[in-house]
C-alpha cells in the first residue's frame, strides 16, 4: 500500500514518486512542455469525418477523435466533450460526449443515471449502504459511482462532494453558453492531484520540495480531498536525491519488456497516471505478465518488469 507521495518540481514540468515502506514502487512525470489534456472539457466544433469515424476540433489546431457511445453527440454539431485519452504516438486524443466529473468518493456523470457502488467496495452492508446514498444523490439528476475511499467516508464529505459536482456542471454549463466552440470550459486536475484523489490511501502522507505546489495541492485537497489537507508537507532541498528516486528507478528499468503494455512501450489507459513498476511472475509453460499476458522475449522470460496503470474506481 503507497503510503508517501513525492512530488518534485523542475523547470520542466512535475515528477511524483509512490513509496510503501520507504521503497519507491512507482514513478511518474509530466512536462510542461506537453501539458495533458485528460479530463479537459470543451465545447466542440464539427470536425472531419472519416469513414464511420468523426472528429471535432477542441482548439484551433486540435482535433480529437470522438469516441461512439450512448448519447454519442452524433447529431450535434458542438458537441459537449471531454477527453478520455491524451494524443499517443501521432494520433489524436479521444474525446467522449458523455463526460465525468471524478472525485474521491464518487464519480458524477451529468448526463448519465441511475447508481452504483464500485467493486472494490466487498462488504455487503457497505455496499448496501453506499448504494442507497448513491440512489439519494441520484434523484436530483445524473448518474453516480461510489468509489472505494467512499467505503469509510463520512456521509456528510460524500454529499458535500455531491454539492461540488453540481456546481461545477452549472458553471461548465454557464461557460458554454456564453462561448463559441471550439473552447475549454474547465480543466482536468494535474498530476500529482489525480494521484492524491486515486491512488493514495487515507493517511498517506504527500510531500513536496516546491511552494507553489504546496498551495496547488492545498487547494484541491481542501475541495476534492479532504482528508489529506493535514497530511500535506513542505521539504527543502533535493526531494527526488534524498530519496534517491532515481536510482530505484534505473535498477527497475534493467529488465525491459518489449511488448505493448510493458516499460518500453506501454501505451496509456483510462486512468494512465501512475506507472507500477514491478517485477512480473512468469506463467506455467510459457511465461506470461499476469497484468497483460503477454508473452515477453526469451531472453526475459525468466524475470521482468512492466508497467501498469491502475483502476480508475
């Protein structure tokens, strides 16, 4: 179970490192210079189409793939989306006409309906109990998700989080009509909040080298998460060196997979924010990654590494 967060910032963009025990077991970073887009939300142009598939234009020189579903946004022609895969190796991000609005104990999708309880969640009365909150929540509009931190949450965080959810959907709403496509109407969190509101477990402690990023975190915590608003620490000096992160890293990185969804060449997925580095336990017969199964070279077969992103719920 991680239970501290680095969080460095460089020139260049933010790097997080996930400890249990004192052992980095996962490191991530994100650039500056290419700033994700996932959970962004616009107001989209009509884009090209190409065969069955159709793309809308988020910015002037952004287009996104969007993805079929439900409602699918397929007769409108500014469709409300939001993105659900960041561009990789050359193409488009996705985009998905029915968005979600993620928090720590629930997710809220504003044109959805109904109420579940995710699966993580295994006791019966827990279950029972979150369910009919969630069917309560519900009744007002949208579809809700518990999520497994609601498990030993306080009724009281949940609604109120319910209430942050709403309001937001009314401001992205207000944006919308007041602007013309292609526009962001609200931003998805950065990294190290998408790991504090999905990764972390209560009591986890967050710790930072930069100021900036202290009140950044603060402040998400304080709307999104609030259970870590008093386990957030500012360090001096070199956060990473002191703990020597990045050599944890290099000695995991000498065995390499080659195969889609290993260090190498893992291509993200929903949640694509925290990479898991760990050593694999080969199958009978021929080895295989438990997370993947997928075959690696024979030269590795007898231990390697892989990459891996967790659950979003």
């Amino acid at each position: 179970m991680i239970d501290e967060l680095l969080v460095s910032a460089t020139p260049f963009g933010v790097r997080t490192a996930a400890l249990a025990g004192g052992e980095v077991l996962a490191f991530n970073a994100e650039s500056v210079g290419t700033p994700s887009l996932l959970e962004n939300i616009y107001s989209a142009a009509d884009g090209r189409r190409s065969g069955a598939a159709r793309f809308v234009a988020i910015a002037k020189e952004q287009n996104a793939f969007l993805q079929k579903s439900g409602s699918g946004g397929g007769g409108n022609d500014n469709p409300l989306v939001q993105v659900t895969r960041a561009a990789w190796r050359g193409k488009a991000p996705r985009v998905s006409a029915e968005p979600s609005l993620v928090g720590r104990y629930m997710v809220y999708l504003p044109t959805g309906s109904g109420a579940k309880v995710a699966q993580r969640i295994e006791p019966a009365a827990a279950r029972e109990r979150l369910l009919a909150l969630a069917r309560r929540i519900a009744e007002d509009g949208g579809g809700v998700t518990m999520r497994s931190a609601a498990e030993n949450a306080a009724e009281e965080a949940i609604l109120a989080e319910a209430a942050r959810h709403r309001g937001k959907w009314a401001e992205i709403n207000a944006k919308r009509a007041a602007a013309a496509p292609p526009v962001l109407l609200a931003s998805g969190p950065g990294l190290a909040e998408r790991q504090m509101r999905d990764v972390l477990a209560p009591g986890a402690r967050i710790v930072t080298d930069d100021a900036a990023a202290l009140a950044r975190l603060s402040a998400y915590a304080t709307d999104w998460a609030p259970e870590f608003v008093d386990r957030l620490e500012h360090a001096k000096g070199a956060l990473f060196e002191r703990h020597d992160a990045g050599g944890a890293l290099a000695a995991r990185r000498k065995y390499r997979s080659w195969a889609a969804g290993g260090l190498s060449s893992s291509q993200p997925r929903r949640s694509r924010q925290l990479m898991s580095i760990a050593a694999c336990a080969p199958g009978r017969g021929r080895a295989r990654c438990a997370r993947h199964a997928w075959k690696p070279p024979l030269p590795l077969r007898a231990k390697f590494a892989c990459a891996t992103w967790p659950g979003s719920l």
